[in-house]
C-alpha cells in the first residue's frame, strides 16, 4: 500500500479504477466502432459486422448492453472490494476538493468524460439507433459511469460527494455530446500527453513523497503524476474553413494544460501516519516544503488529426480513432503560472 494521506491514496486509487474502466471501453470501441462503411458490394464478414447498420439492430443493442453491464458490474465489485469495504459509511453528504491539486483531477474527470462519451455514442449509433437517440444514450451511459464513483464518495465517512468532479463530468460528456448534435462529428478533441518527471534534485524526504504517490513502474507514472500529466484542447481548423483553404487537413491546433510542483492535495504537506489529514497531524509527525512552488502550466502547440488520414483499412480506420485520445510530441510554447514562458522542439 502506497504511504499518504488517505485521500490522495484514493486519488490514486480511482484514478487507476478509471483508467482501467476506460481501457475496457477502449476495448468495445475496438470492437464495435460505428464509424466504418463498406467498400464493396459484398463486403467480407468482418468489415459487414464493423459497418453502421442501416436499420436498429436489437441483437446488437443487447451485444453492446450486455457486454457494457459486464464490464461495469465487474468494475463497480473490484472497486468496492479493493477500497471503499474497509472504510466505515454514513448518510450521503458534501465535500469540497475544488481546490485540490491545482484541478488536475477535475481536468482528468472531464477527460474521462468526454471519450466515453465519445466512445459510446459510437457504440450506440452502429446498432443502427437513431443518431438523436444515440447521441443521449451515450451521454447518459458516460454520466453514470463517472457517477459511481461520486455516489460511493458520498457515503463514506472519509470523502464525500464531490460537486467539483460532477460538474467536471457532466462538462465533458457534454462536450462530446453537444458536438454530436452540432455537427455530427467531434471538432473539438479532448486528448491527454506525460512525462516522467525527474525528481532527482529534490531533497530524499521529496523523493520518498513521489514514489509514494505516482509510484516506480511506467504505467504508474503515466497515469498518476499530476506533475507530469497534461490536458489538451485540439481543434482541426479545416473543419470551420473553406474546403479550398491552404491548412492541411491534418494539423491541428492544441492548448494544453499542467500543473508542477505537487506533492499533497492542497498543499506540499504529509503526516507520517497516512491515515491522517496534514491539517490534523501533530508537527512533530508532520514534513512540510512549502518552498516548493506549486504552479500551473498552459501550453500552446499543434497536433495530429489522426481520423483525417483516409485509409481502405479498417483496422487502422478504428486504431486512429482510438489513438486520437492521445496528443501527438509537436513544439510546444510554456506560458508558467510563475511567470515564465518556456520553449520546447518537442513536448509530450
């Protein structure tokens, strides 16, 4: 068990929940991706069971219905098991985390968010729903996903229900979800980009807080280090423009955000014992660096529009799709909440 505080060990817990939550339904879209047509008169079984039925599809409706119910029964029974069994519940009520971690959790809520729903409407739509419907379906289905975990916070004694992660949630699915309405299409990408950070010029006691929070391995890193975690708008100009414009279709413009400097929820504080809130640690058993500036980070590069890239594969029509999630390494321009504007050849 990673030592801190209990809060950011749930962090770090739900975090990786949602993570592997996502990768399942990252699987469904792999599988079931509505966004392939035909390309011959008879098209062999697999580019057939692949291509957006033209009519509702009820056997494919239960196939997608069946196999999310599975995932999610299986994720929600891990998820209290492994975490929320141990600790002792009471009437549902609040907490106010909004101002923890510089918001990179409620940035990474929001990302969630919006692929699933992105991920999902998609499912909805090749059972050959009508796009309306399928457009609130997935909406829907992204909402309660993210809303498990709230409603779990809300019962337990140590957290609470967080109006901070639900507003970010319903921020994201409703991004996907008003584009599909707009234009049928996702012009705006929400995507995701880390880095290992080097912690090596930290003070020992600052190293050991890092490994207990991110973790060693590369999986851990990726997907815990808020120090090293990245937000990313893209937007692919060609889609407001004329057909004849001269920016490739292709390249995309992306205003990222990050945060450094973070090694407690709201401040750089820890107690030695984990169960403990710093605020309520006694100082004999508390570390505290509040020297280490904590910042946020805004960024300014440009991107790749992987599902501009025409193919006759549809395999690699469904691999783009999914690794649109991702921002691509371009420049990028760092404009520091401490003042300073950095320039990087190559930033992920």
């Amino acid at each position: 068990m990673q030592i801190c505080t209990y809060k950011q060990r749930s962090l770090s817990f739900r975090r990786a929940f949602a993570h592997v939550r996502s990768i399942l339904f990252l699987f469904l879209l792999f599988s079931f991706h509505s966004t392939i047509t035909a390309q011959t008169e008879n098209p062999p079984p697999l580019r057939d069971f692949l291509t957006t039925s033209e009519e509702f599809n009820k056997g494919r409706l239960g196939l997608v219905l069946g196999t999310e119910g599975v995932l999610y029964t299986g994720a929600v029974l891990a998820l209290y098991q492994y975490w929320y069994k141990d600790y002792p519940t009471e009437p549902f009520h609040f907490f106010n985390d909004n101002a923890e971690w510089l918001q990179q959790d409620k940035a990474g809520h929001f990302y969630t968010a919006f692929f699933e729903t992105n991920l999902t409407t998609g499912l909805y739509r090749w059972t050959g729903m009508e796009d309306r419907k399928a457009y609130w379906a997935g909406f829907a289905t992204a909402s309660a996903l993210q809303l498990t975990i709230e409603m779990f916070d809300g019962f337990s004694e140590k957290w609470g229900f967080s109006p901070g992660d639900f507003a970010a949630n319903t921020a994201g699915a409703a991004l996907a979800t008003g584009q599909y309405f707009l234009w049928d299409e996702q012009r705006i990408r929400v995507k995701f980009s880390s880095h290992f950070v080097n912690y090596s010029g930290y003070d020992q006691a600052v190293q050991d807080r890092a490994v207990a929070l991110y973790g060693t391995s590369g999986p851990e890193r990726v997907l815990k280090d808020y120090n090293g975690l990245n937000l990313w708008l893209s937007v692919n100009p060609t889609h407001f423009l004329s057909e004849d414009t001269w920016w490739p279709h292709w390249l995309m413009i992306s205003a990222g955000y990050g945060a450094d400097g973070l090694f407690g929820g709201f401040e750089n504080a820890w107690c030695d014992d984990p169960l403990v809130k710093p605020e309520e640690c006694d100082p004999a058993h508390l570390t505290s660096y509040p020297q280490i500036p904590r910042y946020r980070q805004y960024y300014l590069s440009l991107d790749v529009d992987l599902t501009a890239i025409e193919t006759n594969s549809p395999f690699w029509d469904m691999m783009f799709e999914i690794l649109s999630i991702v921002k691509i390494p371009a420049p990028a321009i760092e404009f520091n909440g401490d003042g300073r504007v950095n320039f990087y050849p190559l930033y992920f």
